[in-house]
C-alpha cells in the first residue's frame, strides 16, 4: 500500500487476517523503517504493521531521540519525541483505520515506547521492550492499569546494566502495567529467543 504523507516517513502493511491487534515497529539506532518489518510478520502474524523511521541522525544514524552519550538520554528531547511520535501514531490510526497498537521496539526503539507509555499511557495497547532501558531519571506518576507490557533484557548486554530494566519492570508495575520481565542468555543484539518468547506473549495476547 502507497504510504499516505503523514508525520514520519514510514511503512504500513495491512492486515491480512482478523485478530491480532496492529504493530508499532520501532526500530534501534541505524535503523530504519523496513529493518523490523520480518520481526512484526513472525511475532504477529497477519497483523497490522507500522513502522516509522526515526526523524534524529546520529552521525547519519536514524534514532527516535537524542542522546548525550551511549545510555545517557537527552531527556528534553525525549519528551519532545515521544509527544511527536505518539502524534504520529494518532494520523496513522486515523490515516489506516487502526485501532490502539502494541508497540514492538528494539533498543533505541523500546526506549521510545518506554517513554510513551509513561507519558502518553492511552498511545499504546501494550508494548514489547527488547533491550530497554529507564528513559526517565526521574518518571512522573502515571497510570497503566493492567496494560500488557513483556520487557526482554540479555544477560550480558554491555550497552543495558541489569540493574536498568529491572528498575524499567518496577516503575511500569507500579504504575498497574502487567509486566513480565524475562532475562535471556544474550547480549544487547536480538537473539532467537526474542523472537520465540515475543511470538507466544503476542499469541496470548491476541486470544485475549
Ligand atoms: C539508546 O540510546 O536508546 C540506547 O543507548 C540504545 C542504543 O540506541 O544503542
């Protein structure tokens, strides 16, 4: 389908198939909005798929925020970006007829959706976070009350300290998000298992 000009460059796929609910892609740092379009069509199946590119370069590297160094978030910009995206994610539902979607973000990806679903609790009908980190040092108070979020952290990520989504996985539940945090034998790249344990959490999401 020929992408109407909405806010981000991005690509949409219909869905092929009643059921799973549409797929926010977002994609880590260098990537761009074709890079996750396999991961959304093996976790979800038939569903829905959007996936903006990122509007910040990063030595030519498309990010959806700007950082100070590696881990170390320019928070303003953050906020800023996370209100733009989710703006974006309002045009395309209207644009495409969606309803609210799960977001599925690797990286600098589920970093944005981490700060979404903080600041914009409504954006999203539950997330998958690969390799996230806390997006905020300090986070306001917020509401997600049973929102599903499943959080994938490796074990041996140089770029995400355990400690960070750990302290993620609390402040989401804390928040009333049902969140399950699940630590993998890996590093910060994706690895099988993401694939498998994204694919069964979005299957029993999907059967409601
Ligand atoms: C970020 O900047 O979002 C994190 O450092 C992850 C990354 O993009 O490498």
């Amino acid at each position: 389908m020929s992408a109407p000009a909405l806010s981000f460059v991005h690509r949409f796929e219909p869905a092929v198939r009643p059921g799973p609910p549409p797929v926010l892609l977002l994609h880590g740092t260098g990537g761009d909005e074709t890079d996750l379009i396999p991961l959304g069509r093996t976790v979800a199946p038939g569903a829905a798929l959007l996936s903006p590119r990122g509007k910040v370069l990063e030595g030519g590297m498309p990010r959806f925020f700007r950082r100070l160094a590696e881990g170390v978030f320019d928070e303003d910009d953050l906020r800023r970006r996370a209100d733009e995206l989710a703006g974006f994610v309002d045009q395309a539902r209207k644009a495409y007829g969606l309803s609210a979607p799960v977001a599925l973000g690797f990286s600098n990806g589920a970093n944005i959706a981490a700060a979404m679903l903080l600041l914009r609790p409504d954006a999203f009908a539950g997330a998958i976070l690969i390799r996230a980190m806390e997006p905020f040092r300090e986070a306001s108070p917020v509401r997600l009350p049973g929102t599903p979020v499943l959080i994938l952290s490796g074990s041996a990520d140089p770029i995400v300290p355990i400690d960070n989504p750990k302290r993620l996985a609390a402040t989401l539940a804390a928040a009333g998000a049902a969140v399950e945090h699940e630590i993998l034998p890996g590093g910060h790249a994706l690895i099988q298992a993401d694939l498998v344990r994204s694919r069964a959490w979005m299957d029993r999401l999907a059967a409601g």
